[in-house]
C-alpha cells in the first residue's frame, strides 16, 4: 500500500490512520435509526477494507476525499440508513466548521474593524464596542451563540435561523434570562428594597424617589437581557413630591418663626398643607393657625411652593443625566430605559411630569438631545386630549419638547384595543410600552395589568423569503408561513423550558425584590416556572412591503389589494397566536418586530439568494415591519390610514413614524395636528421623526441654522452641520 499521509483541513498532514475510517463508520452506525439497520463489526470491517482499496494506490489524500469513498462504499454495500447517518454526520460537523469560522472572523472585527464599517459593533446602540467592556461583553456574546447554535438548539430551528428563514433575537441569552420588564415603582419602593450589595430605606424626597428610579432600571437590567420601562413615572414620582413638600413646608414653619420670633399655635395638618400649582386656600388658613399671622403663612405657602419645584427640577434634570450615564453589565451598556408618564391630574403628579419634560427640553451638558429614557406620553381623552382636560397643557408642552428634542413618543389609551383594560384612577390598566414599542397587556393567566409584567421573548420571520420561495404564489406563501409560525412557535417554548426551571436566586432584583408579577409570593429555591405565567410569548415579522411586492407587484402603500392581501397576512398571523393561547393558556402575541439590524440582515441574505429585485431586495434594508417604505412618497393622513389598522393586529407591540422636514418646532400647532390624526385613526403608539444636527465641536444637538445656539460657532453653510446629523436616532436602539 503506497498511502502514507493524509491532508487535513487546516492544510497540515497527518499519517494515514485506518483505525479513524472505522471509528467514523462506527460512528453512524451507532446513530441508525433502529437496531435492525445497524451493522455487525464484520460489515463495518468489510465497508473499511473496501475504502482502504480504493484509495490504497494514493501518495497522500485529503480528509474530505476519504469520507467520499466511505459514503459510496456504504451505499454500494447496501447499508443506506448508516450512509444517512453518515452524511448527516458530515453536514453537521461541516456546519461547526463553518460556525467556528465566523466565530473566528467575529472576533477578528470586534478587535481590529473600524466601528463605522462593521454591522457588528454597532447592532446595539446602547453599547460601546470601541470600549474594553464592550469589546468583552461583544466577545461573550457571540461565543455564548455559537455554543447555543451547536450544542442546544435542535437542528430545526438552527437551520431556520442561519438559512434567514428567522430571525432568533438575543439567542446568546437563551440559556441565562429572558426579555423585558415594566417596573411599578411605588410596589417597588414601598418598604425599601435591596440592591444586593445593600438595603435601600422607602425613600422620602422627590431627589430620593428619582435617584432609586435610576438604580431600579440598572438593578433589573443587569437580571435580564432586554430594555426596562417605568410604566407609571408621574404616579410614583408625584409621591416624592408629596414627600419633599411635607418636609419643606414644616421647616420654613420653623424657619419663619424663628426670624420673627412667633410660637407655634397649631400643628400642621399635612392632609390641607398639600403642593398647588395655584393659591391653596385650605392650605393657608391651616398655617394661619400654625403661625397665627395670614400674611406670613401666605409668604410660607408660596416660598414652600417654589421650594419643592426648584427641589423636583432638579430631580429630574439629575434622572435625565442618569440615564444617559449610568452603566451597567460590567460598565459596558447604558440600560434601555423608558418611562410613561401623563395621566396623574394631582398637582404633585403634574409637577413631576412638567419637571421632566422640562429636563428633556433642556438636553445634557452640551445640550445634546438625550436618548435615554425613551419618554412616552400616555394620551387620554378626559385627561390630557381634550382642550379642557386637566392635563391638556402638558400634552401641548409634550408636543413642543417632542418638535424640538424627539421625544416623548406618544402611546393612545383612547384605542378600542387599549381602552378595554383602563380603569379610571388605576395607573396599572394605562397602557404602557417599553419605549422601542413591546406592549404586554392581557393576560389568560392573572391580572390584566401593565406593571410588574413583560415579554418573555420573541422571533422575527423573514416575509420576503417566503414570499419568493412562493414565486407569487399566494397559497404556497401561506403554506410556508404555517411553517415558519410553527417553527417560532416551537423554539420560544424550547427557549421556555430552559427558563422556566431557573429559581429566584439566579435573579435577585427581579424576582428576588417581587418587581415580577408573583415573585413577591416565591422563596429564594423556588423555580420561576409558575411566575413565567405572566409573561407575553411573541411571534414576529419583517419586509411586510416586501414581501407584497414579491407576491403581486406593489406594496400597500401603493394598491389597495396589497393593504388588503398585507392585513390578511398580518391577520393570519394574529389569529394563529391567538390559537396558541386558547389552547395551551399562554400569553402568546403578535409582534410588529423592531427590526432595525435584522432588516438588514434578511435584505442581505434574500439578495444573495435570489439577486436584485426591484422593490424587493435593491435597497440596503428591508422595511420594517408593517411600514409603508419611507422613500414612497404619500401624504401623512394616507399613510395613517394605511398603517393604523395593523396597531389592533399586533398586540405585542408596534409603531408608527411620521418623517418631516424642517424644524416642527417652529409650527407647534400642526406638529400636534399630527399626533391627533394617528391619535383618532386608533394607532395605538407613535412619534414624529424630524431631523436633528449635531455640532461636531461641542456637540450640541438640536436643529441648527447657521450657528450653533450652545457654542455661537458659525458655518458657511448649513449642510456642514448636517453631515453630523442625527438620522433615526430613535430606531438605532433595537433590544426589544
């Protein structure tokens, strides 16, 4: 026999072993499907010698030309079921390769590729990939992929992922945590809470109340891998208020007494000596018993009033500043961090939301507009809606800070499919959302509330794909949307059942503090299954416009057969969600998936496949979700109209984006025109996109003329500034 030295791989070789051709055939002989297919040792000898002929008269042979041999020997033999277990093996072990190899090509662009040009280091807008600790979190993560890719997910739904066909959102945390959390403060900090490295007392200042709302959102990121929501910020910050006045008003009693030398007469009766925004009669004429003087107790009144703004001003400015710098997963990622806020008419509640718009319209440092918290207004017709309502002027000023700064978005309450749960006078049945747009309300299995609740996980399914796998035809797409639903379906409770049987103390604030629904009831031991129960199971979808264009030519924006062929898939989709809750008592939803990164992901690997396709795969990015594309031209109210009825379909969650040009700031009616029109076509959360410069010297952001309002510098011209724009800064943000 000449054969001496076989070529791996890698390029190196080794010498020719025939013990490893029947290690490897004894291999799929071990995995054939039942005992009978398998073979005795003298066939796995006999198919063993056959091979060794066959390449016996070779200097040397490569390791992928040897399992050729094998396969053919085995399949001549007749032994067909331990060929498939063999090629199976092959394919499997090719795929490692492959993994491995990204992996490697991975680590390669998070150490050495410029940030600006790899998708990579910029998919999650909240981490510094730039920076040591997000270089190592980047790391972990896409090891953490590659071990859950190869060593615990069945084969399905691997190949469903990497084939494009789905997309499985924060898959390197399938093993670790789950979503996203909406956290009722005032349950949180009624009694104190602990941190885990040491016990916070209730807090009693409005300073106090908002610094804890910060360390909150970073305690219950760091026990989970999505964004963390405050869904009643006014409630819970107007009882700060109520705090802090109590304590200024009796000392500037004290205070005023002592200047003027004057003896208390009475006590202070806190339940009439309450914050106003205006004159509080009740309030005076118990101080002008305290202090026996109705001139001095007016003066007391007013400078106590001036106090507690100045106090909640400055609270807020500070939570802002929080927000936008605090760290946290080993100091690598800002948390995403939302609150709700809009509906507490008390004059407390009302400060707390003015003071915090009015932080948002101020900016950071240099002015720059702040990403973090993702603000959201909640609209209530007979709170803020109406011109009479009680809190209509927060709802104007929420829309001249929205005109100038991006933000607030704002969420309707006023939609049939929102408006069923609201109760008047409970914060927990207003809508609430995460802020990138996750929205977990009903619930088959308790309390149908905002609080205390969030999304477990969810899928994205690739629309286009199926749409040309389909080649136009509609059945066939359906067919293969079954599939895929199925297949999402699948994997989230694969994905659960993992989760499911972690207990308590693998998450001390979430579960540990009782933020989740229940937790507050389990010992440290407990499994969290029973608890899980609360959290929304989401099936989602990308390249809705797409994927119409693929099927009959034209997206809905453009044909009145596609918006109708769009809300039939869309439907489908609903319908089989709501199917899989009736019947297994889950809270399973339909998702209008933030997508960003994936959409270019999908348009990428659809291009690949089936070349360039106009209107559907010739841009850099699929459309989002259910989205009219944003380079179709139509009018606003049109493009409500065809959006709107999509926010009833997808109770996991959506939005709605309105792009203008030019500063909205300098027209404050029309921008609020706007926000009533998808208020009253029942689009359930939404916003208004508008351009918004970046100085590249002090960096102030903000709209920009010809001179920078922070610094004064000035440009020839305009479009200087406008290289450093802020495009979509609110769609860079993707962890729901």
């Amino acid at each position: 026999m000449k054969l001496k030295t076989v070529t791996k791989r890698s390029g190196s070789t080794v010498s020719y072993d025939k013990n490893k051709i029947f290690n490897a055939i004894s291999g799929a002989n071990r995995d054939a499907t039942t005992a009978q297919d398998r073979l005795q040792i003298s066939d796995i000898n006999k198919v063993t010698d056959a091979v060794e002929i066959a390449i016996a008269e070779r200097d040397s042979i490569g390791v992928e030309e040897i399992q050729d041999v094998v396969e053919k020997s085995l399949m001549e033999n007749g032994f067909f079921d331990v060929a498939k277990q063999f090629i199976v093996y092959r394919e499997k072990h090719a795929r490692r390769r492959e993994a491995q190899k990204k992996l490697m090509e991975t680590y390669h662009d998070i150490f050495f590729a410029n940030s600006a040009d790899v998708d990579l280091k910029r998919d999650n807008a909240n981490i510094n990939t730039d920076a040591s600790m997000g270089i190592m979190l980047k790391l972990g993560a896409e090891g953490a992929k590659h071990f859950v890719d190869n060593y615990v997910l069945p084969e399905e739904y691997v190949k469903a992922d990497h084939e494009n066909y789905i997309h499985i959102h924060d898959k390197d945390f399938s093993l670790i945590t789950f979503n996203c959390c909406q956290i009722d403060l005032l349950k949180l900090f009624h009694g104190g809470f602990s941190t885990g490295h040491g016990f916070l007392r209730e807090p009693n200042s409005i300073r106090s109340y908002a610094s804890l709302a910060c360390i909150a959102i970073q305690s219950n990121q760091n026990d989970m891998f999505g964004g963390q929501s405050i869904n009643a910020f006014d409630y819970a910050m107007a009882e700060g208020v109520k705090k802090s006045f109590k304590k200024i008003i009796k000392n500037e009693v004290e205070r005023a007494c002592e200047f003027c030398d004057v003896t208390t007469k009475a006590e202070i009766d806190f339940d009439l000596c309450t914050y106003s925004e205006n004159e509080n009669s009740a309030a005076i004429k118990n101080l002008t018993e305290v202090v026996g003087n109705e001139k001095l107790a007016k003066k007391i009144y007013k400078q106590a009033c001036r106090d507690v703004e100045e106090e909640t001003h400055q609270a807020m400015e500070a939570l802002i500043h929080n927000f936008n710098t605090l760290h946290s997963r080993a100091g690598a990622q800002v948390p995403f961090s939302s609150i709700n806020f809009g509906m507490d008419i008390s004059p407390e509640g009302r400060l707390a939301t003015r003071e915090v718009l009015n932080a948002i319209d101020a900016g950071l440092g240099n002015g720059e507009t702040p990403i973090f918290p993702i603000s959201v207004f909640q609209l209530k017709s007979g709170v803020n809606y109406d011109f009479d309502d009680p809190n209509y002027d927060l709802f104007e000023k929420a829309c001249r800070v929205s005109a100038k700064r991006l933000f607030p978005n704002f969420v309707n309450i006023d939609a049939p499919y929102n408006l069923q749960y609201y109760k008047p006078g409970d914060y927990n049945s207003c809508i609430a959302t995460m802020g990138c747009r996750t929205r977990v309300m009903s619930n088959v299995n308790g309390p149908e509330e905002s609080g205390s609740r969030g999304n477990f996980a969810f899928v994205t399914i690739n629309l286009p794909k199926l749409a040309l796998e389909a080649e136009k035809n509609i059945d066939e797409f359906f067919n293969l949307f079954d599939k895929y639903i199925q297949i999402c379906h699948d994997y989230i409770l694969f994905r659960l059942k993992i989760i499911e049987e972690k207990h308590v103390y693998n998450y001390p604030f979430l579960m540990g503090q009782g933020v989740w629904m229940g937790s507050d009831k389990l010992k440290p031991t407990d499994s969290i299954k029973e608890v899980l129960k609360h959290a929304s199971l989401s099936i989602g979808f990308c390249g809705l416009a797409e994927c119409l264009v693929a099927l009959i030519g034209k997206h809905h924006g453009e044909s009145e057969e596609a918006q109708q062929l769009g809300l039939k898939i869309v439907g489908h989709l609903r319908d089989k969600t709501d199917q899989f809750t009736k019947a297994e008592k889950k809270n399973w939803t339909t998702f209008a998936t933030p997508a960003e990164s994936t959409a270019g992901q999908f348009q990428r690997s659809n291009r690949k496949k089936y070349g360039r396709i106009k209107g559907v795969t010739d841009r850099n990015y699929m459309t989002n979700s259910n989205h009219v594309p944003v380079y179709y031209k139509m009018s606003v109210i049109d493009k409500i109209a065809i959006e709107a009825p999509y926010h009833a379909l997808c109770n996991a969650g959506h939005i709605a984006y309105i792009e203008i040009d030019g500063d909205p700031a300098k027209n404050p009616t029309a921008f609020e025109a706007v926000i009533r029109a998808m208020h009253d076509a029942d689009m359930g959360y939404f916003s208004i996109n508008h351009p918004v410069d970046r100085d590249p010297i002090c960096g102030y952001t903000g709209i920009i003329e010809n001179e920078c309002p922070h610094c004064k510098r000035k440009e020839l011209t305009r479009g200087k500034f406008h290289i450093n724009r802020l495009k979509d800064i609110k769609q860079k943000n993707s962890l729901h």
